[in-house]
C-alpha cells in the first residue's frame, strides 16, 4: 500500500501535504516550491504543463491555458455561475452530455474533472517524488458550500489521477483539524477561509477528542480572482483615458492585465502603494505598443474590495446567528486562504468578532496540512475487502446504457504513442474500480519522474520499464526570472509593524528557490532504485526547545531562532512558517456537515426539506411516497440542494426515478425512498416498496455532470494521451 | 475488533425509542448535556473510528450513528425540541414523553404525492376551474397568500372537493397558518 496523502485542490494554488513520523508537513516539488498553481496548460507537444510553468503560458498561450475553473466543476453549462464566467475568460467552454461544462483547449473538449485530474497527477507526482514512494490515496479538499455534484465531480478527478479518494474534506474542516493538533483545552473557533475563487465560514466546537462542525456557510462564487477582475476592470480605465483603447476589447490582452492585476493585489497586501508597468496589451491608435506605469494604492484597492469582503462578513454574521451564538463567544477566528492576507479583510473580520485574528496559522498550507492528518487518520485500513455503497451516481452509471452520445474517443493530433500491451502504473490501477473504469492500456504514458518504486508487496508492478514513446519535446523550463514580475517595480514604501502574516508563508514566488537538500533529492539526480527504503524525507520532532513549546499549546515558535535540533534545520524552518506541525497521537474525531439542505420538489413548484443544512453527515432521511394516478408503474421525484423554498431557485441535482411499481389504484403503492448522505456529502438514494418490501430501482438521472461510465471512460482515454510535467 | 451484529442490534433497538432515550439523556438535559452525550456516543459509532475494521462493522456502526444525528439534530435546536416534546406528550397524554419514534420537522404533510396535477385539473366545474386556474397562476410565481384566497373561492364553488381542499391544507401548513 502506498502512502496516502492530502491535497488542497484550490481555484488559485494546489498543496500537497503528507504526515511523516508524525509530524504532517507540507512537500515540495524538485525546485522547493509549495505551492502548485492550479494552471491547466496544454502544450503544443502534447504534454500538459501544471503549475508555475502552465501560469506563465498564461501570457502567451492564453487560449490553451486552464485557470480559475475549480469553483464551475459539477455545475451545469446553463446555471448563471457558468453563464457568468464563459464571457470571463480567455478560453472557451463548450456544453458536454447532459449539460455538463467543458473547457477547449487545442479543439479537445475537456471536463472539468480532467482539469482537476491533470493538477491532482502532478500533485501526486510531487507527492511521490518527496516521499520516495507511490502514492495511492488522498483526502482531497473542497470549499464547505460545495454541492453534492461539485463533491461528486472532484472524487471523480482524483480517480482519474490515479488516487483512491478517502476523504473529500472541508477547507475549513481542514484548517481547523490542522490548528487543533495543538490546543489543550476546548475551543469554539471560527474559520474564515477566502481562497482564489470561495468563500467559507464554519462554526466548530473542539474538545478533546471530538470536533464537531455547528454551522458552514459561503459563497462558490466569491474570492481573489473576483477582486483580480475588478483590479483589471479598474487599470483598463486607466488606460481607456490615456490611449483612449481598452483593453478588455481583447481577451488576450485582458488576461495580461489581470495577470498583472494579480500581482499587484498581492503586492498590496505588505505595501501601501505599487508602481506597476503595463505592457503587451495592445496598440495606440497611431500603431505604437502601449506601454505605461501606473500607481495602484491600497486605498484604491480596498474600494474596489470593499463590497466583496462586506458581503463575506454578512455571510458569516448570519451563520453565527443561526446557531444562536454571537461573534465575541468564541474563542478564537482562524484565517485561511491567500485572500486573507489583504489588510481590509483581516480588519473587517476582527471588527466583527471584537478580536485579533489568530495569525500563526500559514494560510496557504494549513488546509493541505490538515488534510494530510485526515488522510492518515483514515489510511489505517486494511484495504477494504468491499467497496461502499454504489452513490447515486454509481447507481446511475451502472443503469445507464452503454451508447454514449458522441462521448466516444475523439482522435487527438497531440496523442503519444503507446505500445499497447505498455504496463501500468501503480497508482492508475486505484480506478480501475468496477463502477465506472475500465482503464485503458494506454494509460502506461503516464510516468513520474522518478519511477515510483513500488516496496509493497501489494503494489503491482516493482518497477515500471519506460513504455516505448516518442521523446518528449524540451520543455520550457521554470525561467529564473518571473515574466512579468520583472517588469515590475514597487516604491517600497515601508509600513511600521508590517503584520506578521507577513512573514508566515512567503507570497508564491515565481522563480524557482535554491532546492532544499534534506527535503527533496536535487532536480537532476537520476530516478531512486533504492526499494524499499524509508521515505526520503526524514523528519524528526523538533528539538527539546521547540517540542516544549508546541506542548505548551504555542502553535509556533515566537522567534524563529529557537534552540532547536541543529541537524534539523530545514525541519525547524518548516515548522516557522507554518509547513509543518505536530499531529497529536491520536486523531479526534471530526463530525462534519452538509452545507445545504437537501430538498425534494412538491405542490406548485416549492420543496421540502429532507436533510436540513448544517445536518451532521453521514446521516439519512426516509419518505414515503404514493402514487397519483391510476396503474401508475412510475413515479419521478425531483431533487435539489439549495436554501430557497422555490424550488427552481435551488441547484437542481437530478431526478429520481422508481419504476417497476405495481398496477393499482392511485394512492395504494407507498413507496419509501432514503436518502443518504455519506461522510463526503454526497447523495445516495435507495428506495423499497412498502407492501412487498421489495427493493425498487430508484435511477438518480444527473444534471449538470458527467458521472456515467460512457463518459468517464472518454475521459480516462483522454487523461491517457497526455504527459503531464 | 467489534462485531458488525453489535450494532445490528443496537440500531434495531433505536427504533422504538425517542430521542431522549437514544442519546441516553433525562428530559430535561441541558443542551451541553445532550452535546456531551452525542460526541460520547459518536466516539462509539462515527464510521470514521473503524477504518482498521472490515468494512461491514463501519457501516453497521453508521446505522447507529445515523439516528444519533437524527435525535441531535431536533434536541440542540430549541424550537424544534419545544414542538418534538408537545408531539411526545401528545401520542402518550403523559407529562413527560415515552415511547415515540421519528418526527420529520420538514413533512408539511405525510401524505404527498409526486405526479402533480394542477389546481385546474382538480376542479370539478367552470366556475371553480376559473379561480383554480388563478391558483395555479398565483403559486408558479410563488404568491402563496394569493393562491390561498383564489383556492378557498374554488372550494366555495366546489364544496367537497377532497382534493382541492387537501391542497389547501397543504398550503395552509406551507404558510404557517391554521386552517380555520
């Protein structure tokens, strides 16, 4: 069995994290890098580029270049929050099998699950090559306010990387599993988690041994790349007056500008005011490229984030009321997600909760860290000799038919050859799972650099002969220089008592940093055939010094010259800023729950409730329903999730159907129908017919996502023909 | 290693208890009481606690653990445990409740049937058809208190319309309001 480890799948950055002789730690890539951007490039040759090197073609292949689209996953091509978005980005969307989204990149429709799946195979790669080992499970992380399909969507990605899903968790659950390691007593904590793309709030009560989650509330539509817009909207005004040109006339040139909107933003956050110049966005009217500085203050950008971060703290504000508390009563506020290191925010949240927010948590890496101690807790199994109940979605692929409406492979230019009888790897053979996967032998293309050796008996193949291929063409390489940060200069204007938030967590930097030595073997060396070995990481407790501390409740060290373990100085470094901690011995047990209520439709277009939101998950709900009319075999129940009691104004999941009933008169069959939702929030419906007690067929008819094995099989095919670096 | 029969039993014992007895607390148990006894008890039975387990004992544990979620979920919240204690004393006419099972806080009404007919198809002659159809109209655009008087001037066109006025208790419940 292969280590198992946590990913935040974020909008904006993916982190790996794994925990390692106890202590969870955040892993870096061959270049020390934490943070993955989740950039989804697809190269002229065929490969798919992630990460730094995939955010940098943002520039100049915008039209192929993936980013930003976690929030859209599992949500139909016709709901506003896709309607919004298709004008927004410089890519195209196109509409798959029943209504599901899809991105185009070189005219190869793509579902979003395989945009997740191209970041979570680079992930797992990072993950492999810092542990020295496979990897083949994962707690994969979600924003609280994700739906059931959203949820569904996102384990779909991680079986199509290869991972067996243990977990999808909560961000904020994450964070606060992470930050609990360390307390004593029992705490009623707040997580405000504003990411790239979403909003959380989620209530906890921790005590000892048991954390249970009161209330979650957010917004899947709201975070950093919001107010990177609205930063771009506001530079093109700026050029609009001086060049009389704008540059949102092209998408090419406003991807640019958000791009440097982005950077500015982050700049804000430690500086009063940057001076950015603007380039490659266009032509004046008399032929001539424009080229200008501008001066963007924190000032101005806190305007233009005002109404977004105001509407985070409603949010919050109604969510501490629904649970009958008020905002002073707890104990602490954690802040998560790159968008909290803005001033504005972080102010706005102390004035609601009347207290400092707690800042020694790092809040890029304290959800992957958190989810690497749920992915621990839950990998002690011994393998599971039967699976769990088939969802609705497994369900409704086992129903379905096998014709696939144009889902078949489609021929792509940019395919690698495979010879066909080419092995597979050890982490691909997870989804090979009778629901849904019947894995293509070409899968074999995808290899990790290093091999990953396979030291457990139970792994499949020992070592991966290289399949036969084309050679891959040379790849860009992490340019030393950032493209566009060099280009870009501040008029540091030091702030007095710069926040130590600061500090904690470098910003993501886009040149490579010096590759740290006892954490990860130098980019070059060649492929460890050492089998068998201890992961390559060797972390041992922090030093006598350090461990007093952390056993004192003290998150992290005060100054990060503390007397430590001289051998460990990269342990040390790691635990100051927050990329690693202590886990406690034992686990405590997390009690989640499901951000909306599940409703079923009624009478003139309202809806019941089933399961109300903030329900502790798994938990379940039986109905019973009867037959309207006469001889009537058939009966449709139409599910959502969503808060309003109209019932279009929620997300509409699917329609249940129970057939196979029988012939009477109306009113005489009774049907029970129960639903369930499982620990990850996702929906399972099975039904019996009350007066023979038999099992009926209750098919959940999906909307907005592409679960049916036809269409996973395609998506497989594709994942396959891609190298992903 | 627990036995998955265990929880068979204990989940089976669940079902004719009310949901005092199924966190094991008094009547009057105060809401940290109640919590303390919900994280106790989901300590022995969350699935999560037997990943080293076969898998059937998780899942017979979850049994447990759902009507666990199921009791915590109406006695934490104030006004539902106010409208589950008078729906206790009312099933046994004692002071303090006894036997009772599951209460559905969300149910407007038991009985509910899926394939809906519209308010026009319910109504037996024109007259009432006409203000049926204006119900119809009222509760697609979600005017519940519009719906509601058109029905009651189709049920006075139609006295005896069991139908029609199963509708209109639905949408009496729907509003919150008794019926008179």
């Amino acid at each position: 069995m292969g280590h198992a480890i946590g990913i935040d799948l974020g909008t904006t950055n993916t982190v790996v994290a794994a925990v390692v002789d106890g202590v969870a730690i955040t892993l870096e890539d061959e270049h020390g890098r934490r943070l993955l951007p989740s950039v989804v490039s697809f190269h002229p040759s065929g490969t798919v580029l992630v990460g730094d090197s995939a955010r940098e073609r943002r520039l100049i292949d915008p039209e192929s270049t993936i980013f930003s689209v976690k929030p859209l996953i599992g949500r139909a091509f016709d709901s506003d929050e896709v309607k919004a978005a298709r004008g927004r980005f410089p890519f195209q969307f196109t509409e798959g099998a029943k209504n599901s989204t899809m991105v185009l990149a070189r005219d190869v429709a793509y579902a979003l699950p395989e945009i997740s799946a191209f970041v979570l195979r680079r992930a797992k790669a990072i993950a492999e090559h810092a542990l020295g080992g496979p990897v083949d499970r994962a707690v994969i992380t979600v924003p609280a306010n994700f739906n059931d399909l959203q949820r569904a969507s996102t384990k779909i990605a991680g079986k199509l990387a290869g991972l067996e899903v243990l977990r999808i968790l909560n961000e904020p659950t994450a964070a606060a599993l992470a930050y609990g390691q360390s307390i004593a007593q029992a705490e009623k904590i707040a997580v405000y988690d504003l990411g790239g793309g979403t909003f959380d709030i989620t209530l906890l009560d921790l005590t000892g041994n048991v954390f249970e989650v009161l209330a979650t509330a957010g917004d899947t539509a709201l975070g950093g790349d919001d107010l990177d817009r609205l930063l771009a909207d506001h530079m093109s005004i700026e050029v609009i007056k001086r060049f009389n040109y704008d540059p949102r006339s092209s998408p090419v040139a406003f991807a640019r500008l958000r791009f440097m909107a982005e950077e500015v933003k982050k700049r804000l956050s430690t500086q009063l005011e940057v001076e950015q110049d603007i380039s490659g966005i266009g032509y004046t009217e008399g032929g001539m490229p424009i080229t200008m500085r501008m001066t963007i203050t924190r000032e101005e950008l806190d305007r233009i984030a005002l109404p977004l971060i105001e509407r985070t703290v409603a949010v919050a504000r109604q969510s501490i009321e629904i649970i009958g508390m008020k905002p002073k009563e707890f104990d602490r506020v954690i802040l998560v997600g790159g968008s909290t290191r803005m001033p504005l925010a972080a102010r706005l949240v102390e004035k609601l909760f009347e207290q400092a927010p707690h800042l020694k948590v790092n809040p890029d890496e304290v959800v992957a860290l958190g989810a690497a101690i749920q992915a621990h807790a839950l990998n002690r199994s011994k393998g599971g000799a039967k699976r769990k109940a088939p969802s609705a979605h497994d369900q409704l692929a086992k129903t379905q038919g096998s014709a696939p409406p144009g889902a078949g492979p489609q021929p792509n230019p940019h395919a690698v050859n495979v010879p066909p009888n080419a092995p597979v790897p050890a982490g691909m053979q997870q989804i090979n799972t009778p629901q849904y996967f019947e894995l293509s032998k070409a899968a074999a293309v995808i290899t990790f650099s290093p091999p990953p050796p396979a030291p457990d008996p139970w792994s499949v193949p020992a070592v991966l002969p290289a399949p036969a291929r084309r050679a891959p063409p040379p790849l860009p390489q992490p340019q030393s220089a950032p493209a566009l940060g060099a280009a870009s200069r501040s008029s540091a204007r030091p702030i007095e008592g710069t926040p130590v938030r600061a500090e904690l967590g470098q910003p993501p930097s886009s040149g490579p940093k010096p590759a740290r030595r006892s954490l990860n073997a130098p980019p070059n060396e060649a492929p460890d055939l050492d089998f068998g070995s201890a992961p390559r990481i060797s972390l041992e407790p922090p030093g006598t010094g350090l461990g007093a501390i952390v056993a004192g409740g003290d998150f992290f060290p005060s100054s990060p010259d503390q007397p430590g373990n001289a051998n460990q100085p990269v342990a040390e470094a790691a635990f100051a800023r927050g990329s690693a901690i202590e886990t406690a011995d034992r686990a405590p047990l997390l009690i989640d729950v499901t951000p909306l209520s599940l409703r079923v439709e009624t009478v003139g277009g309202y809806s019941d409730v089933l399961i109300a939101a903030n329900s502790p998950v798994p938990c379940e709900k039986a109905r019973t329903f009867l037959t309207a009319s006469d001889n009537q075999t058939v009966v449709f129940i139409r599910v959502a999730q969503g808060e309003s009691s109209r019932f279009a104004e929620n997300t509409r999941l699917g329609e249940l159907e129970l057939s196979g009933l029988k012939p009477t008169t109306r009113g005489q069959v009774k049907i029970l129908v129960t639903f369930e939702l499982d620990a990850d929030g996702i929906l399972s419906v099975r039904a019996k017919d009350k007066d023979t007690n038999r099992e009926t067929t209750a098919a959940m008819r999906v909307m907005g996502a592409s679960t049916d094995k036809a269409e996973v099989d395609a998506m497989v095919a594709r994942q396959a023909r891609h190298e992903v670096a | 290693m627990a036995s998955p029969i265990t929880f068979v039993v204990w989940a089976e014992s669940l079902e004719t208890m009310n949901y005092y007895d199924i966190l094991r607390v008094a009547f009057d148990a105060s809401p940290a009481e109640i919590q303390k006894a919900f994280h106790d008890l989901s300590l022995n039975t969350h699935p999560d606690r037997f990943v080293e387990e076969p898998v059937e004992v998780g899942e017979a544990a979850a049994s447990v653990f759902k009507r666990l979620v199921e009791a915590y979920g109406v006695l934490r919240r104030p006004p539902l445990r106010t409208r589950y204690d008078a729906e206790l004393r009312k099933s046994t006419g004692a002071a303090e409740p006894a036997a009772g099972s599951r209460f559905d806080e969300h149910a407007v009404v038991a009985k509910k049937t899926f394939e809906q007919r519209t308010l026009h198809m319910i109504a037996r002659n024109p007259k009432a058809k006409q203000y049926a159809a204006k119900a119809d109209l009222f509760l697609s655009n979600g005017q519940l208190e519009e719906a509601r008087i058109q029905i009651i001037s189709a049920y006075q066109h139609d006295p005896g319309n069991e139908e029609l006025k199963e509708r209109l208790d639905i949408l009496y419940e729907a509003l919150a309001l008794e019926p008179p």
